[in-house]
C-alpha cells in the first residue's frame, strides 16, 4: 500500500510540472506576440527615418519630408523626426512651417544637446524670414533680427560648448546695424522728396492764381472791346513769363532723384499746360484777347491738374472736387433765393402790418369822432334847456329872479 502511495505521488509531481512547463510556454507565447509588433513598429519608424535622411542628404526634400511625415505616425512622441521635418522645411525655404516643427521637438524633447540645436536652428531661421522683408520692411526685420537673438542666446543657454550660436549673434548685430543706417537713408530721402513736392506744390499753387489773374484780365479786355496794342503786348509778355516759370518746374520735375508716378502724371499736366500758355501767347500779341483767356483758363486747369497729381488725387477724387463745389454752388444758390423769399414775405408781412395799424387807427379815431359828437349833442341840449327853464321863470317870476341851480 506504502509502495503504491510514493508511485502515485511521483506521478503527480510529473503531471502538474507538465502542466507547469505548459502554462509558462503559453505565456512566453502570448508576450511575445505582443512585444513583436512594437518591435516592428520601431524598426519601421527608424528605417523611415533613414530613408528621410538618405533623401535629405540627396538634396531631396520633398522626398525626405514624406518619410519624415510617414515617421511621424509611427514614432509621434519622437523629437528627433520633429527636428529633421523643421531641417527638411528650412531647406525648402519655408520657414513658417520649419518653426513649427522646430517648436514640436523642443516640446516633445529632453536631451539638451538636441534642445540647443532645435533653438539654434528657429534662430537661423527667423533670421532668413527677416532677409526676405529687409528691402520691403526694414523695421519688420529689425524686429524679426532681435526674436534670432533671442533663440540664438536661449541655445547658448542649453549648451555654452556651442559656438555657432554665438557666432550667428554677432553675425545678427551687424546686420541689425545695416538696416538701421539703409533704414535711417530712406528716412532722409523721404523727407528730401516731401520737402521738394512741398516746394513744388507751392510754387504750382502760385502759378495756378497768376494765370487766372491773366485768364480774368483777358477776358475783361475782350468784353469791353477795346484792345490796346500795348496793354496787349503787355499782357502776353506777363504770360511768356509764367510759361517759362511752367518750363522751368517740368524740367525740375523730370531731373527730380525721387522720382515717382506723381511726379511724371504731374509733369504731363504741366507740359500741356505750357502748349495752352503758348497759343494764349500768340493770341494776345493777335489782339485776340477772347480766345486768349479761354487758352489761359484751360492752361489754369491743367495747372491745377498737376498740383492735384501731386497732391496724390486721382480722377474720381478730382471729380468729386467738383461735383462737391457745384453742389457747394447750388445750395448757395438756394439759400440766397430763399433769403430773398424771406426778405420779400417779411416786407409782404411788415407792409400788412402797417395797414393793420392804420386801419386800427382810423376805427380808433372814428370812435373818438362818435363819442365827441354825442357828448356835444347832449351838452348842448342840457344849455338849451337851461336856457328854456331861466325864459319861464322870467316870465313867472315877480320881484326876485331864482338863482339857477347846477346838479
């Protein structure tokens, strides 16, 4: 019986080490399954990567980000596909994206050394931003200089072993100080050149009032008939001179070192201008004084033209001008005929005013008349009974004469 008991023991002891060594092989089986794809997926992620960089080297960089790209969804915690996709943008010239991804890697990253390269590199890379608007916008760059010193610092900071950094700060402050002298030059040539159009517009203004002061007296000499040959040879001369003036501002104006759209529209206006001054010219030394003012009055016009060119107005702005001035004349207009309406009814009013009175007057004196008239009649009927009484008792009376009693 003892015999039987250690055998079956032995036998147990046999089958549950079996069932041991089953359990513990199904386990390894079942981790392993699971740890294989993580594997794979790594391996993956790594060997995308590498294609990355085997196109970036290449000079590939569309290529290289589609890998980098690819590696992103298999490794997205990974800072160091986050800084190659911001190396593949920074080729590209696209920066704006380049900062992007530079930004991930330092969020997703612990390593310094990779942190001061990521810094590094949004340096660089809003410095090359900062080139492309220096001409445009040099005071943008300015601003977009100094953030690159800032990054460049801030990887100093990570890494004092990393000398390019430094290097690229001083490289910045010497830009930084070209563009402040270009921007201070540009500074002074636009106050050279509105200090010249200022002039010029004051002198246009100038010849604008002489020339309708010849336009007028031109005119004033045609409506009264008379034409004086001196007076005329005068006056043509007056206008020789303010078309010499007028030659004399076009030649500024084309020989102008700041020259602009303004200035050549202006200029235009001018030169046609002086060819109305000329023919004004000929006109009155022809004692043609009606048709000189009309030339002298479209030359005041183009004069004008030139000053409103200058002044930055365009077609419609001069348009506006001047349907604004006739509108500015039509309500003169309307408000001097509606004083003199207002003047005429308060004459109409005052004059029925006045008959109002008169004929108040007059009511007042009839009135005065009647009641005049009916105190004299009754006074004068009281004396004649008066009278009456004072005859009876005469006629009645004996020795004394009664004494006439007022009340």
């Amino acid at each position: 019986m003892a015999i039987i008991s250690e055998h079956r023991r032995s036998y147990i002891k046999h089958r549950m080490k079996k069932r041991l060594n089953l359990s513990i092989y199904r386990i390894a089986l079942l981790l392993l399954f699971l740890i294989i794809p993580s594997i794979a997926t790594a391996e993956s992620g790594r060997s995308l990567v590498g294609k990355g960089n085997t196109a970036y080297g290449e000079g590939q960089y569309d290529q290289a980000l589609d890998y980098y790209d690819q590696a992103v969804e298999k490794l997205p915690d990974s800072p160091h596909v986050q800084y190659d996709r911001g190396n593949a943008y920074y080729k590209k010239g696209e920066y704006e994206e380049a900062l992007k991804a530079y930004e991930q890697a330092i969020l997703k990253g612990k390593d310094p050394q990779l942190l001061s390269k990521s810094k590094l590199n949004m340096g660089n890379t809003v410095f090359k931003d900062a080139e492309k608007v220096q001409e445009a916008d040099p005071e943008t760059a300015l601003q977009s200089f100094q953030t690159s010193i800032g990054h460049f610092r801030a990887a100093m900071e990570l890494d004092p072993l990393l000398t390019e950094a430094a290097k690229n700060i001083e490289v910045t402050k010497r830009r930084m100080q070209l563009v402040r002298k270009e921007l201070q030059k540009k500074q002074e040539q636009q106050k050279a050149s509105e200090k010249e159009k200022q002039e010029m517009k004051e002198d246009l203004q100038e010849m604008i009032n002489q020339q309708q002061q010849l336009a007028n007296k031109s005119k004033e000499s045609s409506e009264q008939g008379e034409s004086d040959q001196g007076e005329m040879e005068e006056q043509a001369a007056k206008q020789q001179d303010l078309q010499e003036k007028s030659k004399e501002m076009a030649h500024q104006m084309d020989g102008s070192q700041h020259s602009s759209d303004e200035l050549e529209d202006a200029k235009e206006a001018i030169d046609q201008s002086i060819e109305k001054q000329e023919q004004a010219s000929d006109d009155l030394r022809n004692q043609k004084p009606g048709e000189a003012s009309e030339k002298q009055q479209q030359s005041a016009e183009k004069l004008q033209e030139a000053l409103d060119k200058l002044e930055g107005k365009d077609q419609e702005d001069q348009e506006s001008d001047q349907e604004q001035g006739d509108e500015q004349e039509q309500q003169d207009g309307k408000e001097s005929q509606q004083e003199k309406d207002d003047q005429n009814s308060g004459q109409k009013k005052n004059a029925k005013a006045k008959a109002g009175e008169h004929k108040e007057n007059d009511g007042q004196k009839s009135d005065e008349s009647q009641v005049q008239a009916a105190n004299q009649t009754a006074a004068d009927l009281l004396n004649e009974e008066k009278m009456n009484k004072i005859e009876r008792q005469k006629m009645n009376a004996g020795s004394y004469e009664a004494v006439d009693k007022d009340w």
